[in-house]
C-alpha cells in the first residue's frame, strides 16, 4: 500500500507551490521533502510535477491525483476533529492574521478571555498589513478591511463597517484656506498606506451625490497608521485613516476633518477562513468567539460611527 504520509505531503508541495515554502510549513528538511515527493512519483510511475530552477507547477496527471490527495488530507483533519469532540475540548495551535489597528484597538482586549475559556488552545498571532494568503502561510482565521472579499474560495463573515475620513492639522487647512470642494486639495501635501496597486486616489462622494476622483503623490507612504497619524498632526500633510483612530486627536486638536461633507468608500471588517468541509474544533470556536465579540469590541470602540465633532454637518 502506498505510503500515505507521502500524499499528504505532495498535497502541501502542490498548495504552497514550492519545496521551500511547503518545507517550512511543515518543519522538515527541503532535502528530505524532495526526496519524499521523487519517492512518491517513482512508486506510481508517473511525473507529477515539473521541476524548474524558478518554478514548480503539476503535470496533467498531477492535477488529477492532487484532487485526491486532498481530499486524503480533509479525511485525516475530520478525523482529527472526531477525536477532538470526543475528547470534549479544543485544543491544538490556530494561526491568526490581523492588521496592526485591529490587533491594538480590538484583539488585544478580546483575545485573553478566549484564552482563559479555552486553556488547551495555543494562539499564534501574525500582525501585518500586508496581504497574507491563507493557504500558502498556514493562517487558520484572518482579520481584513476591504469593501468586499474577491477570493471565492474564502468563507468572509462581515462583522462593522469601518469608515474612513480625510485628516490634517488645524494649522495645515487655515494655511491652504478650508476647502469646499476635492478640487481644492489638488497640490496639497498627502500621506498615504502602501498599496499594492500603485494607484493613489480619493474616491469623494457628496452628500448631493457628485462623485470625483482625485489623484495624488503622497510623500510619506507606510503600512504604519499610528505613523500617519502622527505625520499629520505634525502638519506633514494631510492622511485617509479610519475615523475611530483619528477621534482623540481630533477632540484635543491635533488633527480636524477635511471635506467632512464629502465622503470616502466605507471598508468593512471581515472575519474571513478557508472553506473546508470541517473546521477543527479549537478553529470553530475562536470563529464563533470573534463573531461573537468583535462587533461588541467595535461598537465600544467607536468604529463603525463617524464622529459627533462632524458627522451632523451632512
């Protein structure tokens, strides 16, 4: 009979895409991984993948016995998740992405009670801005902000909106005059988060329903919001930063809103995980703890509601 170790190990190779990356997930010398995979292909006979120097990608035959190598791996975690009911507690390591805000604004004062009501769960939090692709790093549960989740092979679950505004310096908008219309922020200064894109642009909307874009430069680009923020009340230049993170500034006058009757796309906080036909127990419920309490935590937060210093001058 075929070793079944080795399939569940191509199966890894083939998600991740390289020895490299398949091997640290596993914790297991790349040498020996190789050496698993060429066993694996020589017992049936067939290549199953193609080895270049830069890239890994399956044969034809391949993509078809990959199929069931994972449906092999999905049986051994329901397995796994039957001996973990019957034993009546979660338990095992679950791996969490969150951006730096959530995790200092939300997670940090709702992860300890998960932990002090579930002991035998053992939280591995990666906290990063930037995109992590939760096959290939292993991630079990992920905290993002988007308007909307294009990867249909994730499970999104919206837990709050989180609306954004425009923020400078009292003494940088007197500088410049107070604007009245996007148009009149075309040389001002700006701060900005990375993205990917490479497009930086304000999408306004008003409250009459005109829509403009705006294109700009900024001259401080960071995956760090506390960096903006500080920029900006620092009369750097003027940053798009969610409103919960900027209201104590705005309440002791370090930062005001620009255009406050102009609004910016709305992006919303979403518990997104893989879509698997079973969940291991110690995943289940951190899912259900965090859609359970990160709506709470948010709403005690302030995110989700636009300030009262200018949320009634719409």
């Amino acid at each position: 009979m075929q070793d079944l170790t080795n399939l569940a190990l191509f199966a890894h190779v083939a998600e991740h895409g390289s020895f490299s990356q398949a091997a640290r997930a596993l914790g297991m010398p790349k040498s020996t991984l190789s050496r698993r995979i060429s066993d694996l292909e020589e017992a049936q006979g067939v290549r199953l993948l193609n080895r270049t120097t830069r890239r890994l990608s399956l044969t034809d035959v391949g993509r078809e016995f990959l199929v069931h190598c994972q449906t092999l791996v999905q049986a051994a975690e329901a397995a796994e998740q039957v001996t973990q009911f019957v034993q009546e507690k979660p338990r095992g390591r679950v791996r969490i992405s969150s951006p730096h805000a959530l995790s200092q604004s939300l997670l940090i004062k709702i992860l300890p009670a998960f932990m002090q009501r579930y002991p035998d769960v053992q939280l591995d939090l990666m906290v990063s801005n930037s995109p992590v692709n939760l096959v290939s790093e292993q991630i079990d549960v992920a905290l993002r902000v988007r308007s909307s989740i294009e990867d249909s092979s994730l499970i999104a679950r919206p837990l709050a909106p989180s609306p954004p505004a425009l923020f400078a310096h009292p003494d940088f908008i007197r500088e410049r005059g107070e604007p009245k219309h996007p148009t009149d922020l075309v040389n001002w200064p700006s701060l900005s988060m990375h993205y990917t894109h490479g497009r930086y642009q304000y999408d306004f909307t008003s409250c009459q329903g005109e829509s403009i874009s705006l294109t700009y430069q900024p001259r401080l680009i960071t995956d760090d919001l506390w960096v903006l923020r500080e920029a900006a009340s620092e009369k750097q230049g003027m940053v798009m930063l969610p409103v919960y993170l900027c209201r104590e500034y705005v309440e002791k006058g370090l930062l005001a809103p620009v255009l406050p009757t102009w609004r910016l796309p709305v992006g919303n906080m979403h518990l997104v995980y893989q879509h698997r036909r079973g969940l291991l127990p110690a995943v289940r419920v951190l899912i259900d703890f965090l859609l359970q309490e990160m709506p709470k935590a948010a709403r005690d937060a302030g995110i989700g509601e636009l300030s009262d210093a200018w949320g009634e001058q719409n």
